[in-house]
C-alpha cells in the first residue's frame, strides 16, 4: 500500500460527522480503532509490532539492541475536532517511507522503527505529549496516574479498562538505549513554507511553552435579584484576564490563548460559583515566556481582588526551549539536497514528541507544507502531492540514517 491507500483506511476513524473534525482521545473506542490500524499497517509492511509499558507502539524493521535505530513517527490522538493531519501524517507517512524503501530494495544497516506515542495532545488527560514524557522520566508516574479526564476517570483506570497494566508505567531507559535517533514528520502548524514556496522544511528548535490552570471562586447566586454590588461573580476576573493575556501575548512577542473554560454550576440563569480556565502560553525564549505569564497571573490575581474573588494557578505541564540536534540537522538536509530537494529550516511555537525526545537521544522534525497555516481545526489541510513531497523527503532521510 502507498500513502494514499493508507490515508484512506485511517481517515474515517474517529471523525465527528457533525463538525468534521475528530474526536481520537486516549483509550477510547476511536483510539483502539487507531491502534487495530497501526498493527495492520504494520504488517502488510512485514513489521513487528509491540506496544511499550507506557501504551506507546512500536513497528520495527529489524532490532538490534545496540543504540543504533533509527526511529519516525509521530501520535494518532487528535484535539477535540481537530484536523485530520495533525500527528496521523507522520504515522502514515513514516509507513509509505517504509514501504517506498522497501520496494527500492533497500536494505537497512540499521533497524528502522516506526512509533506512535499515546496522549500527544493532552486532550484527554491535560499533559501533552504523555506518552514521550513518561519514557523519558519527564514526569513522575504517580502523578500521571492519578491525572483526569472530564468525567472523572483516572489514566490508571482508563489503561486497565483498556488491558493495560497502569502500574508499570515510567522511565524507559531500555527501550530510548536502542534508539540513535528519532525523525518526526509533522503537518506545518503555520504557514511560512508556503510563503518560502517549499513543500518540506525542517525544524531548527521549538519555543518554550506550558500550560497553567488559573481556578477563580467565588460566590453562586441568582441572576435575577442579586444586586450588582453584592455579587462575588468569578467570570468578571476570568474575563479580564483573557484580554489580559492577549494584551501580555502582544507585549512579549509570545503567543497566549485561553481555549478551554468551565463554569460551575453552569446554569444561564445563576451567577457562578467557580470558573476554571487553562492557559496556553508559548514564547520564543524561556525569559519572556515567565515574563509574559507572570503578567497574566498579576492580571488575574488583580481582577480577582478587585471583584471579591479569589484566584488559584498551577502549572499543568511545561516544556523547556528545544533545539534539535545540529549534527542530525545538518544530515537530514544533505539527504534531501542530495535528492534534489531544498528544505528551509524553521522553528516552531508546537509541542511535539521529538522535542520531548531531544533531551535523551539525537532528534529532530520534518514539516510539511500547510497552504492556509490552519491547525487544530477541520480546515486543517495538506495538498495530495506535498503529502508525497513528503514521504520522499522522509524516505531519504530514513535511507541516509540507516544505510549500510
């Protein structure tokens, strides 16, 4: 199968008829159905499969042990009503390489690996890019155990309901030892390449970023008959912090967006009790990345006194500034240049696996052109021939890594 036949299998999965974005969160019915396909994939591809203690999956062509493997990938999870490229088409992308490879006559002189991590999104449980952070000992597994989704479920009950053993989960020193390096196609969550007139760029690094939950109390009581000047409403505070954290954003030269928010008790006809927001903040150093949340925590800690409330922050999740392995980079390029094919480097604002990676083996990213830069979004959106730009792009570099 080639990259359009595989496409085709997996775009159905998961998707939201009514919105057309997809809804593919962590061990559920969607993500099992991502996983059947993975497996499958990989062995019409003559792969063998395994799935890490973490439930992130492995396809291998050959394993040696020896720290030598190179490895591609990407995550199959998606936001809620997110596009169709986000993560799945490096999956998809890393199997047509393989195959493309496979069908040359290549023959690796290094194993060659294809991975999907699970929860990259963080959309079911709040920390981004889960699955990489527990191999790597980047969080502790108590505490990612005891993480919840909306409704209550912990990840250890949603990995045992699913078959997994919870308990087993952490630092993976074993497996990262047999990985020399690691490779990450990735839709492009912007759109400079399309302005360089390029249809695969790489990577030069990633901005610092993180996630804070800013909690605002205050008192529930009737819209109806509560005096203006008796009220204790949280969603005041909340309010001016939004505007605040754009005006932060501007001041900075980051990024800030409050995309998620629940009230409590949520009735239209009742002044909240509570309201919970979570931040997403990104910058292109770590300096004004504190600089502009400081801000936006000042911000909400001043509307909140100001309007008789209270305001509570913690930190859900941060990542620290990446820069990909210069080395690698230099070596991805001269693949694709040796192939005739220009790549710009670019940095970029997204969270990914391989920037988790960074910090314990040689990584770095491949990113394929997005005409009107929309992610996260059904309009998300990839032309059929920049796909296979970028698959041959992915091929070469897989070739050169892995060559006898």
């Amino acid at each position: 199968m080639g990259f359009a036949e595989m496409w085709a299998e997996l775009l159905p999965v998961g998707r939201d008829e009514r919105t057309g974005g997809y809804r593919r969160y962590s061990w559920t019915e969607p993500d099992a159905a991502c996983r059947a396909w993975f497996a499958r994939t990989a062995a019409t591809l003559d792969l063998a499969t395994e799935c890490d203690r973490n439930g992130n999956l492995w396809a291998w062509w050959g394993r040696s042990g020896e720290g030598s493997a190179v490895v591609t990938g990407s995550h199959l999870d998606s936001v809620p009503d997110g596009g169709a490229f986000d993560g799945p088409l490096g999956i998809v992308s890393a199997f047509a390489a393989v195959g493309r490879l496979r069908s040359e006559g290549f023959r690796p002189g290094r194993p060659i690996g294809v991975a999907a991590f699970i929860e990259e999104e963080g959309a079911r449980f709040g920390v981004a890019c889960l699955g990489s952070r527990l191999a790597t000992g980047a969080i502790d597994p108590a505490a990612a155990l005891s993480l919840r989704d909306g409704d209550g479920i912990s990840l250890a009950d949603a990995m045992t309901d699913a078959g997994r053993d919870a308990a087993l989960i952490g630092r993976d020193d074993a497996l990262l030892a047999d990985v020399g390096a690691y490779v990450e196609l990735h839709i492009e969550q912007g759109r400079a390449l399309a302005g360089l007139g390029a249809a695969v760029g790489i990577a030069d690094g990633i901005w610092p970023h993180g996630r804070w939950r800013l909690d605002f109390a205050g008192r529930a009581d009737h819209a109806g008959t509560t005096r203006l000047s008796d009220r204790s409403d949280p969603m005041l505070p909340y309010a001016a912090t939004v505007v605040a954290a754009r005006q932060a954003a501007a001041e900075c030269d980051g990024l800030a967006t409050i995309g998620k928010v629940r009230a409590d008790p949520g009735a239209a006809n009742a002044i909240c009790s509570a309201v919970h927001a979570w931040l997403d903040a990104r910058a292109p150093d770590e300096a004004s990345l504190d600089r502009l949340v400081g801000r936006v925590i000042e911000a909400a800690e001043g509307a909140a006194s100001q309007h008789g409330t209270r305001m509570h922050v913690d930190t859900e999740s941060f990542t620290a500034g990446v820069r990909f392995d210069a080395a690698l980079r230099q070596r991805m390029a001269g693949a694709l240049a040796a192939t005739g094919i220009s790549a710009p480097v670019l940095a970029t604002g997204a969270g990914h696996d391989a920037g988790v990676l960074a910090a314990k083996i040689p990584a770095g990213m491949l990113f394929v052109r997005n005409p009107t830069g929309v992610s996260h979004s059904p309009a998300e959106h990839a032309e059929p021939a920049d796909c296979e730009a970028g698959v041959a792009a992915l091929a070469a570099v897989l070739a050169d890594l892995a060559g006898q």
